[in-house]
C-alpha cells in the first residue's frame, strides 16, 4: 500500500510547484524577481517552489502575470482546486449537514461501472438499510459536531444505492466479520440490515465477501476505501477524505483488494457467517 494516503494529494501540489518553477524559469527570472514583482518576501517564493505553502488564486495570478504568462493562470487555478480536494477535512463536507454529501456522489455512482468496496468497521454505503444509515450517520454528526440531519441523510443514502438494482453496474464488496456485530441503531435495525445483505448476496451483479476473524491474514486490515472502476478511490480516514488518482496507488489499492478478497468467504458461507450474527442479536 501506499505509504500515506494523503500522497496523491501531496504528488499534485508537488506538480503544481514544479510548473510554477518552469514558468519562472522560462521567464528567466530568480526566485527574488518574482518576489518583487509580487510584493512577497523571497521566502514565500520557495516555500510555494518546495510545495510547503499552497499558493492562493491570487497567489497563482500574480505569479502568472510576473512571469509573462497571465492565459496559464486559469489552468493553474483548476489545477491547484484539484490538488486540494484530494485531501479534505470531513467537518469542511459536512459543515452544512450529511445530506447534501450523499448527494453530491449522485453522479460519480451513476458514471461508475465496477465498485469494489472493503470496509473493516461498518456495512457498505451501498448495502445500507435506512434505520441502520440513520443510526450511523447521527453517530457520525455528533462526533464531528456537524449539523445532525441523520433523517435527510440516510433517506438520500439509500436512494443513491438504489443503483445496485439497476443492472448497469457491478459491485464487489468485502467486509470483516465484525463488521456484522458492531451494532448502528437497535436490535431491529440490526435484524433488518442482516437480512437485507443476505437478500442483496443474491443479486447476480453483487459479490459479496466476508474475511472470517480466524482467516490467516496475507494482508492487514486497512482503512475502508472504495474504488470506482480503475480510475479513483476514496479512502475514509477519521478526519478526512482522500481522493486517489494516482495510477500507481490506484493499482496499488487494486492489489490490496485482490489480497483481502482472497482471504474472504462467499455465497455460502458467507451466508452462515451473517446467519450466525442474525442468530446472535437473539
């Protein structure tokens, strides 16, 4: 695996720096001209050059314009947006509430052929029941200190996950064992989640896998992260959300699935596994 999950972000802020030190360099200017001609301190130049300090869209204008190339700034501006949404706080996505974050992933989910999930601490987004979701993300709100709009929210939740049913998409799924007694919501919900992934196993566009607790380990749990076709994934930290573009950690989180897939249970024992669980809450 990668060795931070924050690298992509910092990769393209490493970019962004390198094509600002060309665009100075084509201008052959020094660091201290570009100072100058910005009304900046000289170390600001290199803290920006390094990828210590991100430039601001003034930042990114002015140095365009000192180094003759004002028609880049746009590009560089897009550029910069990019690199910073690769690595964000969940309390700046959630600020307004959870809701309108459900939303917002309409058009990713719907533009994504192949899901492959792994989640070592909570049932799949996707494979979600209402009461379990709502329980999950009031317990999510609370810690963040965000506005609770639990209700909203899980309402939105499952209607995204309703292209599970559409037959455009497939989805691999794998989760640890525990994941079916960490309890969201009450003993019914919890009932009513249970089943519903026994009921959802069936689907022929859905795999389902769960890594028994005495699976002998060819690969370590990791943080749950979810990949959209070959082209990105999201990793869910504590605090933030990375976004994955780089192709060589998307293949690398491509391997980490396939390891942890392999050491999962399918179809029926998978099933006994989640029964068993079932059988617990009585």
């Amino acid at each position: 695996m990668p060795d931070s999950p924050s690298s992509s972000a910092q990769a393209a802020r490493e970019a962004l720096a390198a094509r600002l030190r060309e665009l100075r360099l084509d201008a052959g200017l020094a660091g201290r001209d570009v100072a100058a001609a910005c009304g900046w301190h000289p170390a600001k130049v290199s803290r920006i050059e390094h990828a210590k300090s991100t430039p601001s869209d003034d930042d990114l204008r002015a140095w365009c314009g000192a180094c003759g190339a004002g028609e880049q700034s746009d590009d560089l501006i897009a550029e910069s947006r990019t690199a910073e949404s690769m690595y964000v706080q969940w309390r700046r996505l959630q600020r307004t509430g959870l809701r309108r974050l459900q939303e917002s992933y309409v058009p990713l989910y719907e533009r994504t052929r192949h899901f492959r999930v792994y989640s070592s601490r909570v049932v799949p987004g996707v494979l979600q029941t209402e009461d379990y979701a709502r329980a999950l993300l009031s317990t999510i709100a609370q810690f963040r200190h965000v506005p609770d709009d639990a209700d909203r929210a899980a309402t939105a939740r499952v209607a995204r996950s309703q292209i599970v049913y559409e037959g455009r998409h497939t989805f691999g799924l794998l989760l640890e064992e525990d994941v079916l007694y960490y309890q969201y919501g009450d003993t019914a919900a919890m009932y009513a989640q249970l089943g519903h992934l026994l009921a959802v196993m069936q689907l022929a566009s859905v795999s389902v896998g769960v890594i028994p607790r005495t699976a002998r380990r060819s690969m370590w749990g990791q943080e749950t992260f979810t990949m959209f076709d070959d082209a990105r994934v999201h990793v869910e930290l504590l605090t933030a959300k990375v976004t994955v573009t780089q192709p060589s950690e998307v293949a690398a989180y491509a391997r980490a699935f396939r390891a942890l897939s392999e050491m999962a249970v399918y179809g029926a024992a998978a099933r006994a596994l989640i029964t068993e669980a079932i059988n617990s809450l009585e």
